[in-house]
C-alpha cells in the first residue's frame, strides 16, 4: 500500500518530550504518556500508534512532534515504520524500506528525524564497461546487496552464456531445463534449507520452465559457473524472470513468490499468505442524525458528518473500560464552583455509555451535597455506617450486593451514590486518613470507577489523601471570577506539593459551567482561555435550568449540555 493510499483515518497526532512525557491523540482521544525517558516515551507511543494501526488492520499515518522537529510518518500493523515520503508504491525498482524494531524493540525506532532511519539501499546501473580481469563478477559497491541477490536473481546454471543443450524439458522442446534449485553460492551466502531437495521434496509444484536469453560474452575468462557469479543484470528487478528458488505458492494464484517485500523478510506460509475468513473490514455505520439521518432511514445510505463522527468518537473515549479501577476527583476551594454538578453528571456519561461498575462518593466534612442532588435508595444509609464494615466487606465472603446496604443506586442513570451525613456537625463525622484509605479501598473492589465529591478546605488531611489516590483530576469552576481564581490557586499550589500532586496538576481536566443565563458566550471563552496554559483539557458547559437545582439528571439537560458532558467525560477518559 503506498502512501497515497493509505487513509488519513483514524487521525493520529503524537508528541514526546525530553522528560519522557507525551501524548497520542487518536481521532481526538487523548492519551497521556508519562515516562522515564525521552526514548522510554517514543516506544510507549509506538506501541499506541502499532495497536491502532492493528486494530484497523492496515497501515496508519502519524503525525509526530519531537525534540527534533515534526515529520509524518506511516505505521504499519507489524511495527514497521516507514517516513510517508518514502513509502514506496509495490511495483517500484527500488527495494523496500529495512523494518524498524516492533513496538518493544530498543528506543529511536520512533520519533527520530527521518535523516537517522535507516533508508532502503537503490539499485545502481552497473557499467557496460568489458572487465579486464577474469574472475568471478561478485556484486560491488552500488550493487544489490547479497540477500536481495540471492532472493531475486533466477537460478539459471550459466548467466553468462546459454550452455549446451539439455534433453528435452517436460514440454518435449529442445534446449529447455529446469532450474536448478539450488540458491547462489556467492561470497556471504549460505545455501537455503529448501536448495538440497529442491521444490518437489517441498511438496510444492515444479517452476515453469524457461528458455534463458542470449547474453554476449562480456570478454575473456572464465565462464562463470553460477548465478552468484555472473555479472547483476542493470535492469529493474522487476524485469528479471523467475523467482530465486523453491517458493511457496499458493493454490491458483499465478505462481508469484509469497515473499513479504515490504518487511524484507523471506517466503511466507501458506497460512500467513492466505486472508482469513475471519477479518472483516471496520465499517463506518451510516448517519443517524440531521438530514444525512433522513436520508439514511429512507434508504439512502450517507455517512455521518464530521460532528457527528467527533461525538461518536467521544461516546468510544468514555465507553472504555481501563485495567484496574480508577479514581477521579473533582477539587475547587471555593464552594459553589460545580463540583457537586460535575461529579454526577460525569458519574452519568460513564455509566450511561460504559455501562455499570460507577460509584460517586462524598468526601466532605462539612455538609457536603452530593446526597441532596441525587437520588434516595430505600434506605438512609452513609459513608458513617459504611465505615465500620469496610473489613468484613473486604473479607473473602462478602459480596457486591451487600453494598446496597450503604449505597444509593441512580435509577436513571445507573450509577451508586455514598453519602455523607449533611446534618451532622464536622466533630461528629471526623475522618481521619486511614479511614479514607478504608473506603477507597471497598470502592475499589467492587466499582471499575469511583468519582468523588470534594470538600473546601484544601488543609483536611481528609481532602489531602484524597489526591494522593487519585489518577485524574477536573478541577469545577463557573465563569465567576473568584470561582476561577480559586481552581487557578489551586493548580499552582499542587504544582509545587510533590512530584504526583505536580503531575495531576499538569494533566488535570478543567470544566468551566456558564453562571448566568444572561453571560454572553465570550465569558465562557475568557476563562477557558485563561486554564489552558494550566491544565490539559478545558471544556466548557452552556448554562442549563436542569442543573440548578433539585435532582441532576443527564436525561432532563438539553440536546447541547449533554454534548458538552459528553466532551468533558472523552476529555477526562484521556488522562485514564
């Protein structure tokens, strides 16, 4: 497949930097790379971009940003990576590309300047010139290399002169023979497995034969006694007839060598020739939405437009479900900044598309209100009667139902709520770090996702142990200023607590919800603008009635907050 065919989906942009941090976007999903190493970083890319490029079974382009500058690259399914400049169409005269090491192999297989790749080795027109010297003409600087002589060459007895005439081939026509199955035996090449018992002991058919051309005598000397030491032939190698030895071939094909001439690797199996019956082509569903959907139901079969592929795009980002359980924390020190809006209806993109297994905890002190805007299970349990449970629900005997005691289950949008006690004063529902661990530990046994409801005091070591076992945090902010100032403050204070807290800084998710009705677009803008020098992601949320007050459910937002949500959830599954 040469570069003009290979499509330009799924589109894939990559960065790696010298402190081993980076990150793929695969069709806008984003995928943090975090690293040792600049070279660590450029083989956990590869290995993204080779399981993409798998996964659609062909080859993908790549476009990746360096140390070193910007190049375009394409990404083969086997880990091959070739510059796009010089992805070579089949039918060239020039050999392919050496492959680069597989997604595990040593570092600078990817992510160096195309000058550094090793580049294919061309064809030089040997000279015309009659040798003076007799002796055996071996390839020579500019020609072909020994293995590519070897596998491309006929293996004619005599490339000199045509030789005596032999009896007479299967055809009954004098001056035919068969090939001799043997490979060149030139300097540096060792014989093949297959040149003692040649193509019948394979159990493959005999090779067509064939009248080899006159060739003049190129001067005095010996005539040579072998392929390997006639001189090469300056024309294309695609002109040379005959394949350089017993080939596999496959049942009613034309009897072309099965060698892969891209990887540069010898003849291929039977199995590994052959397309199974069980690869299907990823097809893309025909629109649903707008005119394009209209015209879908009718029976016009349309693709969908570049919105809609963005929002199924992010319908994949937050359907995924991640090894081991993950924990996201929603922080602002200021109160009334949205983290209470965004932990649920997060909770709700989640579980709606990822399906269960997502829990959203209150970790408050002093009142928190994640219990007042969800919804109420039989029950009137919270994190107070949890807690003295949390051995016996580790224990081996304990199962996942036994969790309905102390949680409430979201009918509508299929997650579980842990309350806190809201009218019990702060003494009276302390919790101390340890029993932070505790919960989170029961969470993490029973749920895939846990997100959890902050408090304001960014001093309680309850708060504080929160973040050390969090992997992605959304700071919640509206577009009042103060609201604003103070997730900044806080991004910029965690950049500077530990190494971790300065990473969850870095790649933290900001979502910015509009305050007021009457605030025009532009106050949106302004403060996403002002986070996105701070964080990874900003998204932002149009104002909606639904999310005032009451119960916050995903179903009762309008057609564009749920978009919105949506985006923000693919934002947040990227740092997952």
């Amino acid at each position: 497949m040469s570069s003009d065919t290979v499509p330009r989906w799924p589109r894939i942009d990559a960065i790696v930097r010298e402190d081993g941090s980076g990150e793929v976007t695969i069709d806008g999903t984003f995928h943090a790379i975090s690293a040792g190493s600049l070279e660590e970083a450029r083989v956990e890319v590869l290995r993204r971009v080779t399981e993409n490029a798998a996964r659609v079974g062909r080859p993908v382009r790549a476009s990746a940003t360096g140390p070193e500058g910007l190049w375009n690259l394409i990404v083969h399914p086997d880990g091959t990576v070739v510059p796009e400049e010089d992805e070579l169409a089949p039918s060239s005269p020039v050999s392919s590309p050496t492959p680069q090491a597989p997604p595990a192999a040593a570092p600078g297989s990817v992510f160096e300047p195309p000058a550094q790749q090793q580049q294919p080795q061309q064809q030089q027109p040997q000279q015309s010139e009659p040798r003076d010297e007799p002796g055996p003409a071996g390839p020579g600087p500019g020609d072909l290399d020994a293995e590519d002589t070897v596998r491309r060459l006929p293996t004619r007895p005599d490339a000199g002169t045509p030789g005596p005439a032999g009896p007479p081939g299967p055809g009954g026509a004098p001056g035919t023979f068969t090939p001799e199955p043997a490979v060149g035996t030139g300097p540096g090449i060792e014989p093949g497995p297959a040149a003692a018992d040649g193509p019948r002991a394979a159990g493959q058919q005999p090779l067509p034969d064939f009248t080899p051309d006159p060739v003049p005598d190129a001067g005095p000397g010996p005539a040579p006694s072998s392929a390997a030491a006639a001189p090469l032939d300056p024309a294309p190698l695609d002109s040379v007839p005959g394949p350089a030895g017993p080939v596999d071939t496959v049942p009613g094909s034309t009897g072309a060598p099965s060698s892969d001439t891209r990887s540069g690797e010898g003849p291929r199996s039977r199995r590994e020739v052959r397309e199974s019956f069980l690869t299907h082509q990823q097809d893309e569903e025909p629109a649903t939405r707008g005119f394009r959907g209209v015209l879908t139901r009718i029976g016009i079969r349309v693709g969908p437009s570049e919105d809609e592929r963005a929002e199924r795009a992010d319908e994949r980002a937050v359907s995924q479900h991640w090894p081991g359980p993950r924990t996201i924390s929603m922080v602002n020190g200021k109160g009334g900044a949205g983290k209470t809006p965004s932990t649920v209806l997060l909770a709700a993109v989640f579980a709606q598309f990822g399906g269960a297994g997502v829990v959203t905890w209150d970790n408050n002190q002093t009142r928190g209100t994640l219990g007042w805007r969800t919804e109420q299970g039989p029950h009137e349990s919270t994190l107070l009667d949890l807690l003295p449970q949390t051995d016996r629900l580790l224990g081996p005997s304990a199962q996942a139902a036994d969790l309905a005691r102390y949680v409430h289950h979201q009918t509508r949008d299929r997650y579980d709520v842990l309350r806190s006690k809201p009218i019990a004063m702060a003494n009276e529902q302390r919790i101390e770090p340890q029993d932070v661990d505790a919960i989170h530990a029961v969470l993490s046994k029973y749920y895939r996702m846990i997100l959890i409801d902050s408090g304001n005091d960014e001093s309680d070591p309850m708060w504080q142990r929160m973040i050390d076992l969090t992997d992605q945090l959304v700071v919640a902010t509206t577009t009042r200023d103060d609201h604003a100032e103070a997730g900044a403050l806080l991004l910029e204070a965690l950049a500077t607590r530990d190494g971790r807290s300065a990473y969850l800084a870095q790649q933290a998710v900001v979502v910015v919800s509009q305050a007021d009705q009457k605030e025009p677009p532009s106050e949106l803008e302004r403060v996403a603008d002002g986070y996105r020098s701070l964080a990874r992601a900003v998204v932002t949320i149009p104002f909606d009635p639904a999310m005032v007050d009451g119960h916050l459910r995903y179903g009762a937002l309008r057609p564009d907050t749920r978009r919105a949500w949506l985006a923000a959830g693919a934002a947040v599954a990227g740092g997952l």
